[in-house]
C-alpha cells in the first residue's frame, strides 16, 4: 500500500468547495487519489442510474495534496456530514469490519485487498511454497510485514512506496512482491506495454478488505437507497463487472457475498428488507482492570520522550495519526484484528522511523513499545519489557482506555 493509499485508509484531507446538489440528488464523496477511484465512480453512476437519482460527486484529496501533513481519520465524519451522504470507496479489514468513530457503514460492494505478485511462469502460490533465502518484495508500514515472521523461508525486502516495490519486481530484484491489489491494477493499466505479473490472492491475516461506503445519522437514507441499488445490480450480475479488475474474487467454488454489517444497540435502522445493519465501532475496553504489567513506569516515561523525537512527524503527538495510522485506540488496537504485542513490536523495530527504520537501539525500541502500551491502557509493573519479550511477547495488543 502507498502513502497515497494508507491515506486514503486512515486520512482524508479536504479540497475544493462541495458540489452544490438539491437534497434528492445521490451525494458521494469519492477519493480522487485513490487507486481504486475509478471503480467508485462506476458503481455511483450505475447507483444513480437504478434509483433514478441525479449523481452530485464531491472529489476529496485523500493524498493530503501530496505532502505528509494528511488529516485524521475521524475527518471522514466532515465529509459525510458537509460534503455528501456517502463518502464511497473506504475499505475495512474483513476481520474487523470497524467503521471511524461517528460513522456507520453499508455493506460491502467489492473485495480488495493485499496479493502475491510474481513473474509469469513461476509456480508459487504462497509465501511458504517459496525456496529458503528468496526475497520477496515489501512496502513499509503496510500490513504484509507482519507475514515474514510465519514465514522464515522467504526475507523481507522492504521499500518506501509501492512504485519503488512494483519497481524491485519489474526489475527482478525480488522473486515476488506483496502488494495492495488497487495499485498493481493501476501500474498495469498506465503500462499496458509493461510486463504482466501473475497474482494470487493471500490467505494471511489482514490482507481482505471490504469496501463499503461510510455515513452519518443524517445519511441513513441514502445509504437505503444505495444498498437496495448495490444488491438489485448484485442479483443481476452487473455489480461483478462494475468493480473488476479492481477486486477480488469471492471464495471459491462461492458466488461473490458481501459483508453481512454488525449488529449493536448504537447502530440505525435497518439498509434493508433482509435485515442487515450499518457496521458501527464497539464499545471502548475495561481501562485495565486485571491485565498484565508489561513494562515499568519510566520506559514509559523514556518512551514518550523517544517517540515525540522519532515517530510523532507521522502518527501524530497524540497518537492519533496523520501520515502514519493511529497507535493508539479502538481502530488500532481492536480484538476483531487480532494482534500480539510481538506482531507490532515487530513492526515498530524493524520498519521505524520511516527515514531509517531500524535504527534506533534495542533500548529505544522497548521503551517506546512501553510508552504504546501505556497508552493502550497496559498497566506499568516493577519488571522492565526486553527487547527479544517483545518479540516473543503473545499478549493480545488490545485497547483498554477509559
């Protein structure tokens, strides 16, 4: 994933005034910067066409104008409150199908997602069908970091962008490349001449997300509508050919099944008939109540000093993110996703700072683990966290604020 597109993720900055509509017109806020744009264009156009609504497209720059001052993700509330009914095109994790605070989610229209890209001709399928020692290609602060660690047979060779890993296997520096699926569609169609690359889709953990279309309160009918439109075009076959080449197909063997939304007691009423219900986010935890001490109260301390110089340019002196995610909170750190502390550890000392990652000494890296679960709401203790505790550590990384 890029920068351009972990924005798209976990920011959205805002551009040019919002297109005037009357209130019956289908207002969408789509990303002009993202990857994957084209294919919410066409699914709003078709929306519009199946509910007779004239179509009003916000475009927001999602990219933060190109810099990395980027906006928080909880930004995407002003979008569907000032801009438009349903900002298109957000992707959430299929295993943790958590909408921003404040907003609620429609269900899926198309599958996206992380892939194995290699040369034409190769037989691989999988991380583990790979021989010892290959390099496989990789862009930092994506979720695909994480694979390395179940996967001793293959090394990570790790790159800033997505162009500069697409660039490592065209040029055959890495046998492989795992990649945000949206970006390697984009670089094929703006290289048609361009080497083709066989593409699997990954069965590791995070790597398939749905795309939905996020709302306010005030949007509710929107996304009814939209909804009811999305499963008329499912059923007749259409909605397939609208989001490809962009997505991935559904199981095998399986007609494509979109995300069936959460139910919860916050959430609005129901999108449809059939009773499925906006994604809303879960309650916060216990504030820590009975979890285990990890680390003392000055690696915290020490910690906090040693992120604010090294890591809060890009997520934020809060934690909140801006260029790089949150680190703090029910979006990072959610049971649905399943993370150890050695899983983030992992990527905290081997991918950070992004100007040098890993370069900061094994003191640096605890500490700051330290500060993060403090801030997740881990109590500190009388023993210190090690540098190989961390790596080893299966603590569940939950957030427990208050």
């Amino acid at each position: 994933m890029t920068r351009r597109v972990m924005r798209s993720l976990l920011a959205a900055a805002l551009c040019a005034a919002a297109v005037p509509a009357a209130a019956s017109d289908l207002r969408v806020c789509i990303d002009k910067t993202s990857d994957s744009a084209a294919m919410d264009r066409l699914v709003a156009r078709s929306v519009a066409r199946v509910t007779g609504m004239p179509l009003a497209v916000h475009e927001f720059d999602g990219d933060g104008g190109g810099g990395d001052e980027g906006f928080a993700l909880k930004n995407f509330r002003v979008l569907a409150t000032r801009d438009c009914d349903l900002v298109l095109g957000f992707p959430l994790d299929a295993s943790r199908p958590e909408a921003p605070v404040g907003l609620s989610a429609t269900p899926a229209y198309a599958h996206i997602g992380f892939v194995l890209a290699e040369p034409v001709g190769q037989t691989e399928r999988d991380l583990g069908d790979f021989p010892r020692g290959s390099d496989v290609g990789v862009t930092y602060l994506t979720t695909p970091n994480l694979y390395f660690a179940a996967h001793p047979n293959v090394t990570a060779n790790v790159f800033k962008t997505e162009a500069e890993t697409i660039a490592s296997l065209v040029s055959h520096q890495v046998k492989a490349a795992l990649l945000w699926r949206p970006t390697l569609v984009h670089y094929e169609l703006t290289h048609p001449h361009g080497e083709k690359f066989a593409v699997h889709e990954l069965t590791e953990p995070h790597a398939r997300f749905d795309v939905v279309a996020l709302y306010a309160a005030t949007g509710d009918a929107a996304a009814r509508k939209f909804t009811a439109a999305v499963r008329g075009l499912e059923r007749s076959g259409k909605l397939a050919a609208l989001v490809a080449p962009f997505a991935l197909p559904g199981p095998s063997d399986a007609p494509y099944v979109p995300l069936v939304a959460l139910a919860a007691p916050q959430q609005h009423a129901a999108l449809s008939e059939s009773g499925e219900r906006p994604v809303v986010i879960a309650a916060e935890g216990d504030g820590g109540a009975g979890l285990p001490a990890l680390y003392t109260a000055a690696q915290a301390s020490a910690g906090a000093q040693k992120f604010l110089a090294n890591c809060s340019m890009c997520h934020g002196k809060d934690l909140s993110g801006i260029a790089g995610p949150a680190l703090k909170g029910k979006n990072f750190a959610s049971a649905k996703a399943n993370f150890h502390v050695s899983d983030v550890f992992r990527i905290v000392s081997t991918n950070m700072p992004a100007t040098q990652p890993g370069s900061l000494s094994h003191e640096d890296y605890t500490q700051i683990m330290a500060f993060l679960l403090q801030q997740n709401g881990y109590p500190a203790g009388n023993a210190p966290l090690t540098y190989d505790g961390a790596l080893k550590s299966m603590v569940p990384l939950l957030y427990h604020g208050s």
